[in-house]
C-alpha cells in the first residue's frame, strides 16, 4: 500500500539526522531551490544522507578486520533539457548549500523576472517494505564475532577437506531526504545487512574455493544458526564438488541455467539494455522496440522494487518517487523500459521508481531493483532430463555485457556435463558467450521453480554501486555458446 504517513515519520527521522544538527529546516530549502529556479531550469533537487556502516571479517578463527565509518552530505542537481549540473558537499549548512545552488543552476538560461514562486509543499507518498530500523545495533559486538565463529566452526564440521574458512558480517543504516523543486519532499530510512562465508577445500594437493551467503533489510538476527548453516552447506558443497570438476567442454549447445543467482545473467544481458538512457540515446540493442516480439512466448521479464525486506527494494527512489513493480517484457513482447525522471521527461512518459544514486555525491540514472524472470509450467528435473548433451549451470560467477550490442561473456562457478538427461560429472572453467536479446529468443523451456538471489547483489554502472536483486526459474536456452578448457 502507498500513502503518506509513513513518509512522515520517515521525514522525522530525516530532518533530526540531516537538517536540525545543522540549524536547517524546509524554508532554508525553499530558499536553496529558489536561487536555482532563478534560472530557467527543468528540474531542480536537493539529495541529504546519512550513512552508518559497520563491517567485520574472521579468518583463521580471529576477527582479522572490523570497519565503523559514518558519512553525511547533501547532493545538489540542476537539469535543463539533458545536460545536468550537480554540485555536492560533506558540509551540510546554508552556506554551503547557497553556493552549491548558484553554481549549478549558470545550466540554465537566466529569467528575465527576479522572482520565483515557491511551490506548496507535497509530501510524497511511499511504501513501507522494511523496517527502519538501526541494524548496526541489532546485535552487540560480542554477538556480531559469536555468529562469526559459529559459522567457521560449522564449516570446519560439515567435511575434513575444509582447510581454511573466511566469514563476513556488514551493516549499514541509511537515512535519505530528497526535496524537489516542485515541492516535493520524500525521505527513507534504509537498512541492509550481508553475512558471507567463503572456505577452500583441499584434496590430493587440489583446492578449490565455494563462497555463499545473504542479505536484505533486516536487522543482524536474522541470521539464525538454520540460515547461517544453509550458507555454510552450500559453500561447502561447491567447494567439495568442484573439487572432482573436469575441464568442461567448448563449442555451441543446449544450456540449463539454474534457478535464484544465475538470474545475473538476465540482469546483465537484458536488463541493462532496458535501462531508459541507453534506450532514449538509442544505443541499446532495444531501443525503438516497445510493442515487439523481443523473446520467446512464455518470457515475462519484472523490475520490482516493492518486495518486502529484498536488497534491492525502496521504499521510495533516489528521487523521491514511489517504487513500483514494472512490467518489462510480457510473453516476448517488449513493454517498456526502467525510467528516473530526466529520461522518462525527455521521452514523454512517467518515471518508474528506478532513480537510483550510490550516494549523495552522485547523480541519479535508471538502474534496476530487483530483476527476474517468471515461472513457467516445467519441472527442473524435467528441464534437466531435456538435455541430450549440454551444460547445467547451477552458479555463476562474474559477467560482463556490451549494452550497444548486447553481447554477454559469464563465467560459471558451479556447472555440470549432461548426457542423455542425466548429470555426467561437474565441469570447470565453463563461459557461457552469447547475446542477450538473441538469447532471450532461443529460450526454450522454462522451469516452475522461479526463485531470488539469496541477497547479495551489487551492480555497477558508470562508476556507481547499489544493491540489487534477480531471479529466475530453471531455464533451457539453445545454441548458446560455451567457451570451456577441454
């Protein structure tokens, strides 16, 4: 449900981090966006934050490294037409915010009447996905190595071959406020929490590394012994089963992707060609392509940024808009794209909650939330037993994409030769090559198991990081090209 109410007691949280420490309040901002609308410019926005963070890592049974930091600041945008001006500083004052103000808004062309009307004030509505509260205190420090070491010492006996176990616990709280210069006030209280477990096994003088874990917007005790052993059992059973992986074959064929994480490789190959920028300057390989046949029939492809306690839902954007879920591609058929507000502006249609910034020294720019792929009517096992020869890729590792071409390279951590229905043996060193607009058409079956990432995403995009997440079920894709080391 969206409405205003929890917009205010999140504004309240805001202006007590972000304005009252500094002797601010609203009319200082009213005064701050006025010297920018002075000039003649399409949107004007002040961006305050507030960032706590706290980090902790074991290795070797010692916390070998523990980081606190906190960091506040205000981002200040202008933008006329498609050029944007943006000035920020670590220095929250009216000084500070007064000159950030003139020098960004020389973007626009200066108005001929001195005068400026300042607009009534909007609350904007949001959602409330998450709790705000402060994870860095959900657990005290003592607790914060205790889980730790549980975790080490459920690895070190889960299999003997576990020669070495690293662990890592980060939190942060974040507190936005994003005042606009058509009155628009919004502001998020922003938890978000991982726990990381990585081991290396060891056998007949071969080692292999398995890593896993979690996250979302909770607080640290979440992480209950049952969630922390499922991380451990999986990191360990990647590391042992990679352990007797083969060098996997190369060449064109049939590839079942598994289910949650290898989700990334829709997120890469599609979902950043479906970004508005790329798509308004017309540089992606989908640019121009609404209304088209884009995949193959039962391929519905979502942005949604309103799942309860996921890594990569808001509450509301970066530009103080409500999130939404987002239909990008339905049956095959391309739907829209993700838009901020300058894009959607500039290509006549409304934002879609997808303004995203890593930080207050930063601009926003469409970037996704949470990117997957909807069921369909096959069982995995039946996906699996499709295969008359090919690979099973059930983890993926890193990956990269060309957006203009829409090429793809992914490397899988964890994958499996397939003969006749039936898995031969774990293979390593597999890449899958391909492009995702063409991939999306040679998708054949598709799995009813859909699932999320674990929350652990991160995405870059010209330089900025946010948290993220995919998903999707079971996939058969043909004719995708496999680069392996046999």
């Amino acid at each position: 449900m969206i409405s205003r109410e929890p917009t205010l007691e999140r504004l309240a949280i805001a202006r007590q981090l972000l304005l009252e420490p500094f002797g601010l309040d609203e009319t200082d901002l009213a005064k701050t966006l006025a010297e920018i609308k002075a000039h003649k410019v399409d949107e004007a926005d002040l961006y305050f934050q507030y960032t706590r963070a706290e980090g902790w890592s074991l290795e070797e049974g010692i916390v070998k490294t523990g980081s606190f930091s906190i960091d506040q600041g205000v981002g200040v945008r202008a933008v006329s037409g498609e050029k944007t001006a943006f000035a920020y500083s670590d220095d929250i004052s009216k000084a500070s915010l007064m000159d950030a103000a003139r020098t960004v808004r020389t973007i626009g062309a200066a108005a001929k009447g001195g005068r400026v009307k300042v607009p009534t004030r909007k609350v904007a509505s949001s959602r409330s996905l998450y709790g705000g509260l402060d994870p860095i205190s959900s657990l005290n420090s003592t607790e914060k190595v205790e889980l730790l070491g549980r975790v080490e010492q459920m690895a070190r006996a889960k299999d003997p071959r576990i020669i070495q176990v690293m662990a890592g616990l980060a939190s942060e709280y974040d507190v936005v406020m994003v005042v606009r210069a058509d009155g628009t006030l919004a502001a998020d209280v922003r938890p978000l929490v991982r726990l990381s477990v990585t081991v290396i096994a060891e056998q007949n003088g071969r080692r292999e590394v398995g890593s896993a874990g979690g996250g979302g917007r909770f607080g640290l005790d979440h992480f209950d012994d049952a969630l922390a052993q499922s991380y451990v059992d999986e990191a360990v059973q990647l590391a042992l089963t990679n352990l007797d992986a083969r060098p996997a074959p190369a060449g064109e064929m049939s590839v079942v992707l598994g289910p949650g994480w290898p989700g990334i490789l829709l997120h890469e190959a599609i979902g950043h060609g479906l970004e508005g920028d790329f798509n308004r300057k017309g540089s992606s390989a989908f640019s121009g392509r609404i209304g088209q046949r884009v995949a193959a029939k039962g391929v519905t492809v979502l942005d949604d940024g309103t799942i309860p306690d996921r890594r990569g839902s808001l509450n509301v954007d970066d530009e103080g808009n409500p999130s939404q879920r987002n239909v990008l591609i339905e049956d095959g058929i391309l739907k829209g794209y993700i838009q901020d507000g300058m894009n959607a502006r500039l290509m006549g249609v409304k934002p879609t909650g997808n303004g995203r910034r890593e930080s207050y020294a930063h601009v926003p720019m469409p970037r996704m939330t949470n990117t997957y792929m909807l069921g369909g009517d096959k069982s995995p096992e039946e996906i699996v037993a499709s295969l008359k020869k090919g690979l099973y890729a059930v983890n993926f590792g890193g990956g990269q994409v060309d957006i203009t071409s829409g090429k793809f390279v992914f490397s899988t951590s964890q994958a499996f030769w397939v003969e006749n229905g039936k898995i031969q043996y774990p293979v390593k060193g597999a890449t899958l090559v391909g492009n995702g607009p063409d991939a999306l058409t040679r998708v054949s079956l598709i799995g009813n198991d859909m699932k999320l990432d674990p929350g652990v995403g991160t995405c870059g995009k010209e330089g900025q990081s946010v948290p993220v997440g995919v998903g999707q079920p079971t996939l058969r894709i043909d004719g995708l090209t496999v680069g392996g080391t046999a």
